[in-house]
C-alpha cells in the first residue's frame, strides 16, 4: 500500500502506527535520503542540492533506489510506501516494478489537511528538529510542489478506484483509528496489505 499527503499531514506518523498494525515494513523515501545525506554517500550528496531547496529529487535517482528497496527480502509479502510516487513518471516506475514482481497495488491513503495548518505543523516541526527544509518559504515552497505535481499522482489512483481519504486533522489517536477503519475494506481485520 502507499501513503500519500502534502508535507506535514502526518504520514510518517501513521505509517509507522499502521506497519505495526498489519506488520508490513513502512517505507519512506525521504528517511532513506536523509540517512543518506547524513552518511554523505554520493545519493546523499546529490539529493542534498534538491531536498534544501524543497525541489523533488530526480525521478532518474529516486526510481532506482526505491527498486532497489523494493528488492529487499523483508518487503516480499507486502509494504507500506510513504512519500513515494510523487510524480508521474514515478507512478509509472512502480507500475513497472510491482508488474515485475507480480505485486498487486492493494490501496492507497490520502491523509489530507488544510495549507495553513500544514505551514503551522511544518514551522513546529522545525523549531524540534530542525530539518534544513523547513524554514517559512521552502515549506510553502514543497506545498506548492505538491499541488503541482502530486495532486495528479493522487488523481490517477482515484480513478483506479484504490484511493481511500483520511482528514488528517485531530489528534494523533483520532486519526489512526480513522485509517485502520478506512483501511478495513481493503486489508480485512488484522490482515496484512
Ligand atoms: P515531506 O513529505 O515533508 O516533504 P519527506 O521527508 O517525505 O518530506 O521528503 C523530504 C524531501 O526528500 C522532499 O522534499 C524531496 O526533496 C525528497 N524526496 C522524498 N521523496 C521523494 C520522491 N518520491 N521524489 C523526489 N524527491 C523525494
């Protein structure tokens, strides 16, 4: 399954609450780059440049190490992705290799929140962690980034008919208890997607 939201809906937070869920390894494209600019590996060094100025990192480098990822023995009986495909091309890769691995797409999640909620989550999040994408204009920067580009990756799900919408608004426990029951078509209780 895949998780998809604006920055600072959350995913990271309910992906990690719904792998353990349904005991499915939770995959996040942008922990593995940070990992990796934090290592200096040369993918680090060459997603830095995009990740501090909000841009997406290239579709040629984030393909690859999601293959690559996707590859791993722990995700053979299912995964959850979250903050991949953002764009087009990206929706068609993992097309590409789920059909290589005769991997069906079970569902896909929507977290959404309001923008100036999200700016608000952002700006805090910043103040704790200080992650170098986060001060007021590159976050308005990524949202727009968004809007521009992974509103259509959301589009082409729905009209697959995987798409399932969560408010990602309330508190952290409200809103987990509202993806495990829009989970529930999909994945039945307690099995794994
Ligand atoms: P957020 O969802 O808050 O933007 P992430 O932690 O998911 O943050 O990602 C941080 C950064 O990593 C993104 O702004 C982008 O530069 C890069 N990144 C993550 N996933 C992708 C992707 N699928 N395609 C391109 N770039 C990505």
């Amino acid at each position: 399954m895949l998780i998809v939201g604006p920055p600072g809906a959350g995913k990271g937070t309910q992906a990690a609450r719904i792998s353990e869920k349904l005991g499915i390894p939770a995959i996040s494209t942008g922990d593995i780059f940070r990992a990796n600019v934090r290592d200096l590996t040369p993918l680090g060094v060459e997603a830095k440049k995009y990740m501090d100025a909000g841009d997406y990192v290239p579709d040629s480098v984030t393909n690859d190490m999601v293959r690559d990822r996707l590859g791993q023995p722990d995700v053979a009986d299912g995964f959850l992705l979250d903050g991949y495909p953002r764009t087009v091309g990206q929706v068609e890769e993992l097309d590409r290799i789920l059909a290589d691995g005769d991997r069906p797409l079970n569902v896909v999640l929507q977290l959404t929140a309001d923008t100036e909620e999200l700016v608000r989550r952002l700006l805090q999040r910043a103040r704790v962690e200080g992650r170098s994408d986060d001060t007021e204009d590159i976050i308005r920067h990524r949202l727009g980034v968004y809007h521009e580009q992974t509103e259509t990756v959301v589009q082409l799900y729905a009209q697959r008919g995987i798409l399932t919408r969560v408010d990602g608004i309330g508190a952290v426990d409200e809103v987990t208890s509202r993806v495990l029951a829009a989970l529930e078509p999909f994945t039945g209780p307690g099995q794994a997607a």
